[in-house]
C-alpha cells in the first residue's frame, strides 16, 4: 500500500470518526449547543480540555519553535504552561460558581453593564478569531503534505469538516469528538518521539533521552546538537537569551492570554459541580502534560536530525565540525522525506553558488572563503513535527498516524474557538442585549450560522496568515490577556472594581496592544518609507509586538484601578455577589476569634 493510501486511510477514519460521534451527540436543544447539557464526567471534560487548549501551534508548532531557536523559545512552554495553572487555579472554580458559561455573560453581570458586556464581546471575537488563523494555518499544513493537495484546498477541507461536526453537534459534540482527537493526537505525538529517542540515546523516554548520551557520538545529545550547530554558525542550542525583559514579558502575555482563554474556560461549565470543575483542571493539566515534557526532545531530536541530513559527516564522533561542515550532501542525493516537502513548497532549495551542494548554516556568518552566498535551504518552522517519522525513516503507519494527530490537534482547537464565537454572538449579543424573548430554536439557529460564518472567515484569513501557526497564537494570547483577563481577575477578586473602571481598562488593553502589534508588525498600510520595521531595533525598549500583551494588561488593571477609585463604588447587591463567589456561605463560621 502506498503512503498516500495510508495516509487518507488514517485521515479518513479519523474523520469518520469524528463525524459519526457528532450525529450521535448532536445538539437537541441550547443547553446541549453551549455547555454539553452539564453533565459531561470530569476525565471526559479534562480530556476534551487537553485536545480543546492543545492547538495546532502546540502540537505541530512548539516543538518546530524549539527546535529553531533552542532554550529561547522555551517561553511558548513556559507560558501556555503556567497560564493554564493560573487559569485552574484563580478562574476557572470562581467562574463556575458565578453561573455564567460565557465570558462576556460572567463580564455583563459581574460588571452590571450592557456596555461592558458588548466591549467584551469585541475582545473575545478579535482574540479568537486571531487564534482560529493559527488553527486554520496549521490544518493547511498538514493537509498539503498528507493529502498531496495545495495549502489552500487543505483549509478548505479542515473549514469543511470543522463546519459538519461542530454546527450540528454544538459543545456536546464538540466534547466528546475532543476526546477521540485527543487519544489520536497524544498517540500520532509520542509513538514518533519514542521512536527517534530509542535511534538517538536507546532511551525509549524521550524526556530522558534528551539528556542521555547520543549513541554514535558517545556525548550527550545536547552538547552534540551545540557542536553541529555552532559548527553552521548558529548560537548555542542551549544558550541564554539576551533581551532578559522581553522573554520575561513574553512569557507573561502567554500566561494571562492562556487564562483568558474564552474558549477553555466555557469547558468548565460542562461539568455537573464546582468540584468537577476543579477536578477537570487538574486532570486536563495531566493530559496536558504528556506532550509537554515531550515537546521539548521532540525539537532538539529533530534538529539534530535535520542538520545532520544535510551534513552527514556530523552524525558520529567528528574531530572537527567545521571541517564537516564544508561538505553538506549532494542535492541530487537528498532523502525522499525532503524530496516529498518540497512538493508543498515548505521546504525550498536555492543553489546560489551552482555546486549542487545544500549549504545551510546562519546568514550572519561570513562564509565567503568557501564560496558561499548565503544559506540555501529555508525550511518552515511547522513541519518538523510532522516529517519527523520520514526523517527517521519509520513505518508509513506511523506517518499516517501523525498526519491524523496534527489534524486533530488543529480542529479541535478550532472548533471550540469557533463555540466561543458562537456563543458571543447568539447567546450574549442576540439573546441577552438585542431580543431576549427569542425562542430557543431561533437562538440555536442563530448559533448555527454565526459558527458558519465564523469558519467563512477563519478560512479567509487562514488562507493569509500574518505568520506561522505559533506566532499567530502568540498574538492571539496577547489580545486575549491584555483584554479579558484583567477583567475577569478583578471582577472575581475585587469588590472595589466598578463598571466604569472594568470598560476603561479592557479598551486600555486592547487598544494598546493592537496599536502596538500592528505598528511594529507593519500591518498598517503606510507609505514603505515611513514603516517601523518588525526588527527588535525599531521595538520600544526591545519589547516584541509578541510580549505587548504584558503591557497591554498592566495597563489594563492600573486604568481600571484608577477609574474605579475616582468614580462609585458598585450597587451593594454586586459587592455581596463577589462576596457569596469567593467565599461559600457558612465559610470560617466555625473559626475561633
């Protein structure tokens, strides 16, 4: 059987998969559509919180990121990771307990505002939308080398079944389709990385394997990858960053987008009790886990491999790298991995010096002495993860099973992305503030067709990108954290926080920040000459139009503060209600004073 036979057997049976447990769960009434009818178990909703936080940037991008950039990339670990505990531990039981499954509903209550409700609403519409392109992005990836399509019929085929399985089946098809991606994609990540950690260290752990010895040089594998790679002239794989502030602030956008996330906190709604929310949490951050710790062997193994594809003389004991260097292999004599990703043009070879040979080393350096021009090979950051099996010449089925796990992990973010939406639209913006009397079947079918159009749009704006999948989540986080976040913290664990101070503060943060993404990103469109360059020299004190979402929130809480203290305080009502959320009545009554 040949590899696109395999292939289409795992996609389609994933597919079918997916399609069938959303005719079996499909939405009979609103309750189903929003939250599940809120009785989905705990390991079920922890699991379907793995696959739904679990992007496409995580699965086919995170490690793609860290293998190109080595420990300085380690931010997009650090920060989804800590926002998730940040979000199980300070939101998600508060929210529960509040009642309102939305975040613009808990924000519109919370804040006793329309106003309010309706900016939240914006945010979270701009915020999703932003991370469904990272969703839509890497789908198309996948699709192209997979499927053998172009990029463009790949979104176009992930909108097409996102659309059939998510606006029949509503979060309760969602859910439990979730749960199927989820098994599918921890399988298709780990089996390839257990595979290339036994060819590399003999150790069958990955997370292990990375600091064990690399068999056939006898050195540990990360000392190894720093020889190869100074060798090409790059820093370090495990070198310091050097802007400290920027990685720290990058780290925090991260962390507060993570737990702003719209789509993640409407999981915690599905469960029958506060307490189920808070075991979902917790086993959502085991599942979590799993390709975590993986994630980051999984880089460093492919970028050893990759180097050492293109400079064979690197593989074992080398008495001196740069002497291997000068002799990268012959184009004519590159693998079949290489031959079939360049048919998707992600990955391309330029011969600028006409010799036949693949140079690849940093442009930075000159190499002009060995009558180099210039590095010849570009390859895209979200493919390592997926040619990892051809890379390490594995079973087709092994191909065929990761081509299944990138897919899922990218339609089961969007899908939720796309509930989100959704909700937004139907729940918070048409039922409670334009018509509240609408009946319950227009409101599903209101649902229905804003997901449409929202996969009508997440498809457009997939099919044109402003960067790979992780940077346009990164940007995506950063929206969400300047904006939402603060209100939700302040909203839970502020009595003070009025609605006045909770408006300013998320236009504060959200205004800021796309100001700031879209000067520095040159989005605008302005004559050439007087655009900022998306060059670190032109950033502001070094700060990334990626790490802006830090700043985007403190301004965001200190506008908010400043606005609440200068105006009145909340109605009594709303002040007993924070109250009632944080402590559970009948709490510290039987502490002595």
């Amino acid at each position: 059987m040949s590899q696109f036979a395999i292939n289409l057997l795992f996609v389609g049976a994933s597919f079918a998969l997916y399609i069938g447990i959303a005719i079996w769960a499909r939405a009979g009434s609103t309750k189903d559509f929003y939250v599940a009818g809120g009785g989905v178990h705990p390991i079920t909703n922890g699991m379907a919180t793995a696959a739904d936080w679990m992007s496409a940037a995580s699965f086919i991008s995170m490690a793609g990121l860290l293998a190109s950039g080595g420990y300085a990339n380690s931010t997009f670990l650090m920060g989804w990771t800590g926002g998730y505990v940040i979000l199980a531990m300070l939101l998600a039981p508060y929210l529960r307990k509040f009642g309102k499954f939305t975040v613009p509903d808990f924000i519109g209550d919370r804040f006793y505002s329309n106003t309010a409700r309706f900016v939240a609403i914006v945010c979270l519409i701009i915020a999703s939308v932003t991370y469904v392109i990272g969703q839509m992005t890497g789908a198309g990836v996948a699709f192209s080398r997979f499927l053998e399509v172009s990029n463009t019929w790949g979104i176009w085929i992930a909108a097409l079944i996102v659309f059939l399985y998510a606006v029949f089946g509503g979060m309760k098809g969602i859910t439990y389709t979730q749960v199927a991606q989820y098994v599918v994609l921890i399988i298709a990540y780990t089996i390839p990385a257990v595979f290339i950690a036994m060819q590399l260290t003999g150790n069958p752990i990955p997370m292990f394997g990375m600091f064990s010895t690399h068999t056939e040089s006898g050195i540990p594998l990360l000392t190894k990858l720093d020889e190869v790679v100074n060798a090409l002239g790059f820093r370090d794989y495990t070198a310091d960053v050097d802007n400290k502030l920027n990685m720290v602030l990058f780290t925090l956008s991260l962390m507060v987008g993570t737990a702003g996330l719209p789509h993640v906190i409407i999981r915690f709604f599905t469960v029958p009790k506060v307490a189920d929310a808070r075991w979902s949490a917790g086993w959502a951050l085991v599942f979590i886990a799993l390709l975590y710790l993986t994630a980051p062997a999984v880089g460093s193994m492919a970028r050893l491999n990759l180097a050492t594809t293109v400079y064979p003389d690197m593989a074992g004991q080398v008495e001196n790298y740069e002497e291997a260097a000068t002799n990268p292999i012959l184009y004519e004599d590159r693998p079949e991995w290489v031959r079939t990703w360049e048919e998707t043009g992600l990955i391309a070879f330029n011969d600028l010096n006409n010799d036949g040979r693949v140079q690849m080393y940093n442009d930075a350096v000159d190499y002009s002495d060995r009558g180099w021009e210039g590095n010849e090979l570009t390859v895209n950051n979200d493919i390592l993860v997926l040619a990892n099996p051809e890379i390490a010449n594995l079973p087709g089925w092994v191909i065929g099973l990761i081509a299944a796990g990138g897919i899922a992990a990218a339609l089961s973010t969007a899908a939720g992305l796309l509930l989100a939406i959704s909700s937004a639209i139907s729940h918070d913006l048409i039922k409670t503030m334009i018509n509240p009397k609408i009946s319950e079947k227009s409101e599903m079918l209101a649902a229905r067709i804003s997901m449409g159009g929202a996969i009508l749009l997440a498809t457009f704006l997939g099919l044109n990108p402003p960067g790979f999948a992780a940077q346009t989540v990164a940007l995506a986080f950063g929206i969400a954290g300047a904006s939402l976040f603060p209100a939700l913290m302040m909203g839970i664990f502020s009595k003070r926080m009025n609605s006045k101070g909770a408006i300013c503060g998320m236009l504060a943060g959200l205004i800021s920040t796309l100001l700031y993404i879209f000067t520095y990103l040159g989005w605008f469109f302005v004559p050439e000459t007087n655009m900022l360059a998306n060059t670190p020299d032109n950033w502001i004190l070094g700060i990334s139009p990626l790490s802006f979402g830090a700043i985007g929130a403190m301004l965001n809480f200190a506008i908010a503060f400043a606005v609440s203290s200068a105006t009145e305080e909340p109605p009594q009502e709303i002040q007993d209600l924070v109250e009632s959320v944080r402590y559970p009545k009948g709490a510290g009554l039987a502490v002595d004073h």
